[in-house]
C-alpha cells in the first residue's frame, strides 16, 4: 500500500504489480469460501486498473483464470463423495461460470458477483487477520481520501 493506492500482483504476473488507486476503490469486505477469509477490494470503477494491463497480460490472467476455475470445479466433482451435498453444491457454485469468461473485465465482475469484491486477497496477501486488515485498509483508503482533498 502507498499514498497512490493498493499495489498488487494479478496471477500469473506475480512479479509485476499494478496499483488499484484508492479513487477507484468504492469500499472492503470479507468473504468466507470454504473457512478461509479472503479480503475484498470492491471497485467503483475499472477503467484505471484496465489500461494499466497490455493486451498480452490480460489474456494471460484470462488463461489463468479459466484454468483455475476449470481445476477448482474439478476438484468440486471430485471431492464431492466426500462433502455434504449443501456443501458440494457451495463449493460448484463459487466456480461456475468462472471458466468461461471472456476478458479481465469480466473476470472483475465475476469476482464481485460471487465472492462480494472484484479483487480479493488471500491470508499470503496480508500480515495479519482479515478483520485487521480490512480496518488497515479502511484507514488507508481514509487517510489518502483527506490527504488527497487537502492537496486539490
């Protein structure tokens, strides 16, 4: 995080972070999939992050992003003898349709239909509970917001 915004890496460009300016971030939740806390960064607009990306790079995450989803219903059908039936339907319908979209955009709006934000964030992503961070980037987003309108 810095004054300009959220400082991430997309899959499979882990070395390469675009920053999600705090102009574009409407607000933050916690989403719960299968007892793991994911931190979501909900946007209020793409446009700034989009143009950060080649149209190489984007087909890329779109690649990933379809494989992963593909894998993950896989697992789903597979692991699915051994869960409940509420919870094998849960885990199916957190993926399904994750496998075909089309474009990064898509892929941000699908992230927000199904898991509450269209970027989310993993324990890996974080140095403390999701609770904690999500009050951490509150305060951030807070913070920069004043510091931004006292500079304008």
């Amino acid at each position: 995080m810095s004054r300009e915004g959220i400082h991430y890496a997309f899959a499979p460009h882990f070395s390469e972070r675009k920053v999600v300016s705090w102009r574009d971030i409407d607000g933050f939740g916690i989403a719960r999939v299968k007892g793991s806390d994911f931190n979501c960064v909900r946007l209020a607009r793409y446009e700034n992050l989009l143009r950060q990306f080649t149209d190489g790079e984007a087909m890329q995450i779109v690649k990933f992003h379809r494989h992963l989803m593909r894998f993950a219903g896989a697992m789903a059908i597979a692991s699915a003898a051994n869960l409940e039936v509420g919870d094998a339907a849960e885990l199916a319908g957190l993926v399904l349709g994750g496998g075909a979209v089309a474009s990064l955009a898509a892929i941000l709006r699908f992230n927000r239909q199904k898991y509450g934000g269209e970027i989310c964030l993993s324990w890996a992503d974080r140095d403390r509970s999701a609770a904690n961070f999500t009050q951490l980037l509150t305060a951030w987003s807070d913070f920069c917001a004043a510091d931004d309108g006292e500079s304008s």
